[in-house]
C-alpha cells in the first residue's frame, strides 16, 4: 500500500473516530430539557470556583475530568469562573479564562457535556464583560454540543426583573455568536426561587433553562414545592449545583433529605451537578484535603460527601448523551467500513 493511502486512512481513522463519540444536542421544549430529543436527565460534578489561590482551581485540568468519567461515570462538568470576588474574572481574566478553557477542551476530549459558569452572585454589576466573555466562549465553543452556557451563578437580592435584564443581552450575543446551545439562567435568592422566574419567563429565545440550586442539609420540601410551581408553569429546570451538607457549604451528609431531592429530580427528568470536586476542608468538597489533582482517587481519598455523591452518579439512570442518528442525516460510516470502502478503490 503506498504513502498517500496510508495518509488517507489514518484521517479518516481520525474523523471517524471523532464521529463516533459525538454527544447529542441539548434543547428544551416545555418543561423539560432534552438530549438527543429525548427526556431524561444527567448526573455530574461541579468544580469549585475557579479564582487564583482558592484551592480548587488546581483541579482544572484533563486528569481529573478523565477520572470522572472513567470512575464515577459522570457525563457532565461544570466551570465555576469566579468572577467579582478575589482572585476571579475581573482582577485576573487570563488565568480564570485560561482554566475555563482548559477544563471545556477536556470534557470535549472525553466525550462529556460542560457548563461554562459566570459564578458570580453580582452578575448585573459587570455586564459588559459577561457579554464580551460568553461571546468569546460562543464563538469558540458554540458549535459543538457539548457546551452548556449558565450566564448567572446565584443572584443574591437582585429582583428577577433585573436578572432578565441583564440575561437579555449576553443570551443575544451568544446567539449572535452563532451558538443555539442551551442556556441556564440564574434565579432570585441563591437561585431557589424558580416560581417566580416561571412567571414572567424570557421571551424571544428557544432553549433556555432555568437555575435551581439547594443544600440537602438546609433546603426540603418548601423548595421543591417552588421547583414544583415553576414546572408547572412551564418552566425547564436545571440544577447546577447541590450539596449534600448545610447550605454554608459544611457539616455532615443529610442522607434522608439528600434521598428524597434524588428521588424527585429522578421523577422530573432534572438534570444536576453536585458541589464540589475541591480538597477544601469542608463537607461539600468531595475529597480529603491533599488528594492528588492527577485522579486516580482510591476511596480513603473520599469524603463522606464524596462516597455518597459517587454511588448517586454511577447509580444514576442517565440519559443517552450518544448522539442520534436521524434518516436526514448523512449516516456516519464505521471505521471497518469507512477502510474497507477505501481498499476497495
């Protein structure tokens, strides 16, 4: 066989290769969010934030996303870029942009999905830079599927009006980026009151998904009746980020209320991402202080968070993040047959 056709088959080995392990579409219609369009719902982690000396910034790398697919079987990761807070966005835009992008290539490389956070509680304060940022992420990710756009973290006190305006326009500039992925938008009060955002939802835009997030050690019922109004409202919800301890991050696992918020994410095809993959000395970091940053963890490397979190993922019904194939599109060859059809010229 000469030269050029081995050339040949090792780029085609390459596409086909790439090919295979595209992940499906996420869209919304109605309440739900769909993969491949289909109902269902994920499992995953969320890194802690990204600021420089924070600790968990060190985890922002190829290894630890492999690990957490290979071993806890997540399909999914999440971004946290600080921002108005020490170390974030605004006082150093290269090192968070850099660990963001960093973190995005590996979950493309893996064949996972990854959420690409504004993790600020003051997100309308520094507009500007939110539309500059996303548009830049838009425009170099926006294409592929595996990206997920959540524009604002956890509003503090901002009233829901004020959140849509400012959501407005960084939504718009990830659209004008040519990006039609799905976006998550925060919600009043630590992102807990979803009712009221599911009564005066953003027009004008498709695939938009809202922001609920709760601490099993400190959030119950009572919350998951504001998830239940905004379902029925009409609302997709997505949580991306829980904890299993007290909302301040801290204290013991709360396995009864933590099984009850599986059991109804489960019920409501509610996608979520558990906080947070950081060796912090805390009850929400999922391994002991000095584990290594390489994976590999063993499970004395565990927190009793993090043994708990790693059974509901890998336990977890996941939805088909494969994407399908439809009779409209070009049917994808095999690497066999993609081979045979060129030995056969």
């Amino acid at each position: 066989m000469n030269k050029p056709k081995n050339n040949i088959i090792a780029l085609l080995l390459f596409i086909c290769a790439l090919q295979a392990h595209a992940v499906a579409p996420v869209t919304t219609s109605g309440n739900q969010v769909l993969y491949g369009g289909q109902q269902g719902s994920l499992a995953g982690n969320s890194f802690f934030w990204s600021n420089n000396n924070y600790g968990g910034e060190r985890y922002y790398n190829q290894a630890t996303v492999a690990w957490l697919k290979k071993d806890w079987r997540t399909p999914i990761v999440r971004a946290a870029m600080g921002v108005e807070d020490p170390g974030g966005f605004i006082d150093s835009p290269n090192s968070n942009r850099n660990r963001v992008r960093a973190l995005v290539e590996a979950a493309i490389a893996e064949d996972i999905y990854v959420i690409i956070d504004w993790h600020s509680h003051f997100a309308e304060r520094n507009p500007n830079q939110a539309v500059s940022f996303f548009r830049e992420m838009a425009t170099l990710y926006g294409q592929h599927n595996n990206v997920i756009f959540e524009v604002y973290n956890e509003p503090i006190d901002t009233p829901w009006s004020t959140i849509k305006n400012y959501a407005i326009p960084v939504i718009q500039a990830i659209r004008d980026a040519g990006s039609n992925n799905l976006i998550i938008v925060g919600t009043p009060f630590y992102s807990q009151r979803v009712d009221e955002a599911s009564r005066s939802p953003i027009q004008g835009f498709e695939n938009i998904a809202y922001t609920l997030h709760f601490y099993a050690g400190t959030h119950g019922e009572d919350l998951r009746n504001k998830a239940r109004t905004a379902l029925a409202n009409g609302i997709p919800l997505f949580v991306t980020e829980w904890g299993t301890v007290n909302a301040n991050g801290d204290g013991g696992v709360a396995l009864a209320e933590t099984n009850r918020w599986m059991t109804f994410l489960a019920k409501n095809n509610i996608s979520h991402l558990n906080w947070s993959v950081n060796d912090k000395q805390e009850g929400a970091s999922i391994i002991k202080p000095g584990t290594s940053t390489n994976g590999n963890w063993q499970t004395s490397d565990l927190t009793e968070s993090g043994i708990e979190v790693r059974k509901i993922i890998r336990d977890w019904k996941q939805a088909d993040i494969s994407e399908p194939q439809t009779e409209t599109a070009p049917r994808k060859l095999s690497i066999s047959s993609t081979i045979s059809l060129l030995l056969d010229d």
